[in-house]
C-alpha cells in the first residue's frame, strides 16, 4: 500500500492570512498533496520568534490530526523567516521533511525600512528584518546536516531581491519573472512558482495543468550548488 502523502504547511506572510494562500493550496491539492494553512498572530505583524512558536504549535496540530511525525513547509515572505527560525531555534529540523522558502528574507531587506515607517509602531517583525538585526544573526547559522532547504527567488522582486534570500547550505534557486515593482505581492498567486512547488514535492504531478496566469515567470535562471554567505 502506499504511504499517504506528508502534509504541506503553508506559512503566509506579512500583511497576509490563510485564505491568501488559497491558490497555491489549490495548486498543490490538485497535485495530490496533503495541503494545511496555519493560524497565526494576526497579519503576521508580531515578533518573530513568537510568531515561530505559533507554528510550532500548528505543526503539532496538524501532525497530530494526520498521524504524520514529519511535515513539508512551504513558506513565503515573512513567513519563511519565521519558518527558519522556527526550524534552527525550536527543534523544527526534526520534524521536516523538506523547507521551502519562497522570497524570505532571511539575509534582511532594506524594503522592512520603508514598511516601519508605515505600520512600524504595530509591528516588531517588520524591524526584525532589518538587514543585520537580532532576528536576521539568528538566521545566520549553518544548517544541519542532511536536512533539505529550497529557496526560490526572483529577478525582478524589489521588496525582497535573490540575495536576501539565499541560505548558507540550502538550494537556492533564482526564477526570472517579468512583473516589476509588483513581484513581491504577487508571489502567491503565481502560477509558475506553484508549479515549481509541485515539481519540488511531487514530481510526477508537476506536468499537471493548472489554472491562473502565468504572471511572466520563466524558467529557472540558475540552480543547485549551495550558496555560502
């Protein structure tokens, strides 16, 4: 018989809820994948470390509802830095089969500048992306052997450019993409990068036709070797 399929976490970001993950769960459902969105602190706009400590507790839950001891993470913007810290500060690598972060920040972005000036005094994770912040140190360490990161990246985003998201070990893959000053919101939405999501975690679905634009998204620019910082 056939083992079940892990369940994929999807982590949202800033400014963002579950429901606007809606059509990468979609995506990846069609594909066959177990798929589960998160409740976190609202707009993800706290602290991220307590922000990682509500993840944790959802892993729990949804490992628990399915009987899994292992999950897939599929994490984007901020929440593929609360995600990594997660996994480096909560004894999250023991419980993942694979990470997947998607235009995380985890070097930092001098974007979360410009998002302090303007909902700054509701947020503390918007400083803790800072380039160089508390946060940001914490992220910076070597992963653990054997584990599997991904990271995906775009050309063109200017909220969070390839470079903020490379991970020292990881994979770490830069997709072009045609949107301009708009990639970054439109990350979720993407057909091509939940594509490229299916590919990661289930490769025999990834040819599968799925609805939605293409968004300009083209095939991966360069793949593979591990980034060192």
């Amino acid at each position: 018989m056939t083992e079940p399929a892990l369940p994929v976490v999807l982590v949202h970001g800033l400014l963002a809820s579950p429901a606007m993950m809606w059509p990468m769960k979609r995506r990846l459902t069609r594909a066959g994948l177990r798929v589960f969105t998160v409740r976190l602190g609202p707009g993800v706009l706290g602290d991220v470390r307590v922000l990682a400590g509500q993840l944790d507790g959802e892993v729990t839950r949804i490992c628990g509802e399915t009987g899994a001891a292992r999950v897939d993470v599929v994490a984007v913007s901020q929440g593929g830095v609360l995600a990594l810290w997660w996994a480096h500060h909560l004894g999250g690598f023991a419980r993942l089969e694979r990470l997947l972060l998607v235009g995380a920040p985890v070097r930092g972005t001098w974007a979360a500048a410009l998002g302090a000036l303007a909902f700054g005094a509701v947020s503390r994770g918007v400083w803790q992306i800072l380039p160089g912040s508390t946060v940001v140190r914490e992220l910076n360490r070597p992963l653990p052997h054997g584990v599997r990161v991904h990271t995906l990246g775009l050309t063109t985003d200017p909220v969070v450019p390839p470079a903020s998201c490379v991970v020292a070990g990881a994979v770490n893959e830069v997709l072009p993409a045609r949107l301009g000053p708009l990639s970054h919101q439109w990350l979720v939405l993407s057909r091509p990068i939940a594509d490229r999501v299916v590919a990661l975690l289930a490769p025999a679905a990834a040819g599968d036709p799925s609805d939605g634009p293409s968004m300009g998204i083209g095939a991966p620019e360069w793949r593979g070797a591990p980034s060192a910082p």
